[in-house]
C-alpha cells in the first residue's frame, strides 16, 4: 500500500468508502461480508474510512460502528464523516447533528469532517447556520481532527468558498475520473484546488462503477491491448488514472464486496500505470464520450416539437445519469425522467426535430434508446 503523509497522520492512498456496502438477498447491508471486507482493508494497509449520514439511508455509520470501531483499536484507523448541510436548518441542528453522528459511529472524534456536498443551492445555508464557524469549535475541542469539504458544484463556487474559508478548510473532496476530466467541471475543479494548495481526496474514481465494465468494446479492446502484459483490470484503469495526479492525497473506492477489495489494494500495492497505459486511457476516454453520450448543444433549434418533447433536456439529463454510471444516491433517475413529460412514446416521428438539429442527431432513434434505458433504470429502482 502507498501512503500519503497528511499532517502527523499516515493515510492510505486507497480509502475504504461505504456508499456501497454489500448487500444481501433481503436488501440489506451483509455485515458478515463487511466484516470480512474491514478485517483485510486493515490487515493489507487500508487506514482510512470514509462514511456519510446520508450512506445507506443512514446505515452506513451504524455499519462503521459494530464492524469497524467496535472491533478495532480506534488508533488502528481514521474515520472520516459528512455533516449532512441540507438537514440542518439552524445552528441547533448542525450541533445536533454532529453530536448523532458522533454517537451512530460510536466515536468521540472524527479524524475527518466533511460539509457534505457543498453545492449552489446548500452555500447559502452553511452560512447561515454558520456550520464554518461551529465546526471550528469542535475542531478546538478535539471531536475534528481535520476540516474539509465536499463539492458537487460549479467552479466558481468553489473559487468563492475557498477564498472565503481557505484558512480553516483544509481538503477538498472531488468527482474526478478519467471520463469526467474532460467532460463536466472536474478539470477545473482540480485547477482551482491546486491553486489553493489543496490536498485532494478522489470521490467516483470509478464513476459508480461505470468504468470497472465501460459500455463500449472499442474503449475496452483499447485498455485490453495496453495492460494485457500487466492484466490490468478496467476498474485498475480508473484507480490508476487518479492516483497518478499530482496533489491527489488518497482515492476512494466504494467497494462493494471482498474480491473487489482484493483487486483494488493489489493494483495499489503495484506499481500503477505507465505512459503508455495513460494514453490508452485518454484514448478510451475519447471513445466512450462519443460512444456513450447524446451530442447535443441545448441550442433548442428542436423546440417546435408537436408532441411538445422536451428534447434537450432529456438528452441533457441522459448525459448527466451516464456521467454517474447510471446510478445517483441522491434520488431516483427513472422519476427524474419521468418527470419531464412526454417522451419516445408520445413521438408521431414527423421529423420536424432532425430537420432541424445541427448536430445532426437521429432523435428519433436515440429517444427510444433513452426511453429503453430508463424503463431498465426503473427496474432495477434507480
Ligand atoms: S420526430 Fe418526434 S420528437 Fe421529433 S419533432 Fe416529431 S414528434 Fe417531436
Ligand atoms: S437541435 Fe439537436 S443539438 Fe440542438 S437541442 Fe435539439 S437535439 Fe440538441
């Protein structure tokens, strides 16, 4: 295992994430599996936790308590944990909060604390419950180790919180994979924690799991040719790709079962990747973007639609739900979809829309194949 030095602390480049804990027939979190899967973390170097309020409907930190603090020694690993910011509507609430989550983990302290998911539309109210200020004071008191953040926001948002609270947020927490660099704000992301000098823990590397089986064979001939010597795993790319970025401190991984661990820690136990294996990266990257997602602009040259088809949006919230993997722990995307009124079923194929697209888009095709997607999305409840 590699280690990152983090103030007097030794951190595991690979950090255990318990979003997506194993499941059993019932639905519900395998302790026996999760035992097992805490038990070797440890045993082969993993040091770091990661878990959220949210995790699991709330699960998540009562799993880290009876499989990891109850049969650990608490020094023999650091746990991180997230305020959840939308459920705190006043001051009472984030020190309540905080104190709930201290007991649903059945720890005095927390090595790490998060604002969870710092966005445009939860900035405003981590200001004005003042949760900076009041974490801080928990910071003083010894129940936060380090300070941090997690963003699922624009770029100039983190700009603002940064320049306001650089001096008391000490990490950022990122989506950055091989796919998003490119495709949504995770480059610039990236950029402005550098600038700030921040250490960067990775979230998503593998994209929900969507790089460890990538959706087109062209990208997974391309990563095969390059790691065949190696045998290096599509999932050992995403892993791979990350942790060879300059300030990155450590990854998440969200592992889901035993065998999965297995495969992660050997790849950090490894050497990495290599020039040639990074190409065959930006090149799989390259296909999966134009084989995987809609191209369209959102310049609504479509509108005239008579089934009154939101088509952009559709497209729009298609690349998003493909950007995750097909999978969002903050709702359901089938509901999302639905939610946007008629669709390929309500489609008369009048060719108005393609006439008109200058990307040149079969629409009509392409809503059906949406259309296919989500009802496959509903299936399975996402
Ligand atoms: S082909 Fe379908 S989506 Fe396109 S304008 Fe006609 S009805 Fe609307
Ligand atoms: S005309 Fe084409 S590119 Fe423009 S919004 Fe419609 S589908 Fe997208």
């Amino acid at each position: 295992m590699k280690y990152t030095d983090f103030s007097d602390k030794k951190i595991s480049r690979l950090g255990f994430g318990t979003m997506r804990l194993p499941m059993d027939a019932q639905g519900e979190i395998d302790y026996e599996e999760g035992k097992k899967m805490v038990d070797y973390a440890l045993e082969h170097g993993i040091t770091y936790f990661d878990t959220a309020y949210k995790y699991h409907a709330g699960e998540a930190e009562y799993f880290c308590r009876e499989v990891l603090v109850k049969r650990h020694p608490r020094e023999s690993f650091f746990l991180a944990d997230k305020l959840p910011t939308w459920l705190c509507k006043t001051p009472e609430a984030v020190a309540e909060k905080f104190q709930e989550q201290l007991d649903k983990c059945g720890v005095e302290y927390f090595d790490f604390y998060l604002l969870h998911n710092v966005a445009e539309g939860s900035w405003q109210n981590i200001l004005d419950q003042q949760m900076i200020e009041y974490l801080l004071t928990e910071k003083e008191a010894g129940r936060i180790g380090h300070l941090g953040l997690s963003v699922h926001c624009e770029p100039p948002l983190l700009r603002e919180v940064l320049e306001k609270y650089g001096h008391a947020l000490e990490f950022v927490q990122i989506q950055l994979n091989y796919m998003d660099w490119d495709y949504i704000d995770a480059k610039e992301l990236y950029y402005i924690c550098r600038e700030f000098n921040k250490p960067i823990i990775i979230m998503e590397p593998v994209r929900g799991g969507m790089l460890a089986n990538p959706m087109s064979e062209k990208a997974r001939s391309i990563l095969d040719e390059a790691g065949k010597e190696e045998g290096f795993s599509y999932a050992d790319y995403a892993l791979g790709y990350v942790d060879q970025l300059e300030g990155i401190a450590w990854t998440l991984s969200g592992m889901s079962n035993l065998e999965q661990m297995k495969q992660n820690i050997a790849f950090f136990d490894g050497e990495g990747l290599k020039e040639k294996h990074l190409e065959a990266v930006a090149e799989a990257a390259k296909v999966l973007q134009s084989d995987i997602l809609v191209p369209c602009t959102s310049c609504n040259y479509c509108f005239e639609c008579p089934s009154e088809i939101k088509i952009s949006k559709i497209f729009t919230g298609y690349n998003e739900a493909a950007a995750k993997g097909f999978h969002w722990i903050w709702g359901s995307l089938s509901k999302t979809y639905q939610k946007l009124g008629p669709n390929a079923n309500d489609c008369i194929e009048c060719g108005n829309c393609e006439s008109h697209c200058p990307q040149n888009i079969r629409i009509i095709d392409m809503l059906k194949k949406i259309d296919l997607k989500y009802k496959e999305l509903e299936e399975k409840g996402e």
